[in-house]
C-alpha cells in the first residue's frame, strides 16, 4: 500500500508559479512511477505529467509542454510538479498518482491550484 499526500496548492495570479509536491509512504517509492493529473469543474481529470521510477523519462500534456516540470526525490519519497507561467485555463484540483504496471493504482486526495486572470 502507498499513501500519497499533495501540497503546495493555493491562489495565484496568471503568469505566477506555484510547486507542488506529493510526499508518499508505505511501500519502496523508487519502485513506482508517479503521475499528476488534475480536474477542473464540470469537466473529467486528466493527465498532466508523469516520471518513470528513477526519473530519466518525463511526459507531459501539450497544453502544459515548456510551463510544467516533473521531477522526483527518491530519496526524500516525494514527486514535485513546478508551474510556471500559469494560465486560469490551469484552475484544477491537481492529484498525484502511482503506479507500478501499468495502471494508476495509488492516488492522493488533492490539492486545489487556482489560477485568476
């Protein structure tokens, strides 16, 4: 069993940033890979970026491609999300999620990022 908690949410205006963490417990940490995902109101969560266990390979949604690094600290059992350049458009509750195959199968309760114009 892995828990997962995020961190970090909060208001800002658009073109601030914010950093988001998800500190995790339980099993081995560096034997999962982490996603963040977020879902705004009204419409259904989606993927926003995902690291691989030792953090070599990263992925990323278009629309947050060159704005949004993933990045992890095994040794510290956290997985961070750094937002730059935010938009409202990225108003979400934003969610961390791991996985050791190949579903999501450990998910934290959230944290709410709101982006005002």
């Amino acid at each position: 069993q892995v828990q997962l908690v995020e961190s970090g949410g909060g208001l800002v205006q658009a073109g601030g940033s914010l950093r988001l963490s998800c500190a995790a417990s339980g099993r081995t940490f560096s034997s999962y890979a982490m996603g963040w995902f977020r879902q705004a109101p009204g419409k259904e969560r989606e993927f926003v970026a995902a690291i691989n266990w030792s953090g070599g390979s990263t992925y990323y949604v278009d629309s947050v491609k060159g704005r949004f690094t993933i990045s992890r600290d095994n040794a510290k059992n956290t997985v961070y999300l750094q937002m730059n350049s935010l938009k409202p458009e990225d108003t979400a509750v934003y969610y961390c999620a791991a996985r050791a195959n190949a579903l999501y199968e450990y998910w934290g309760q959230g944290t709410q990022v709101t982006v005002s114009s």
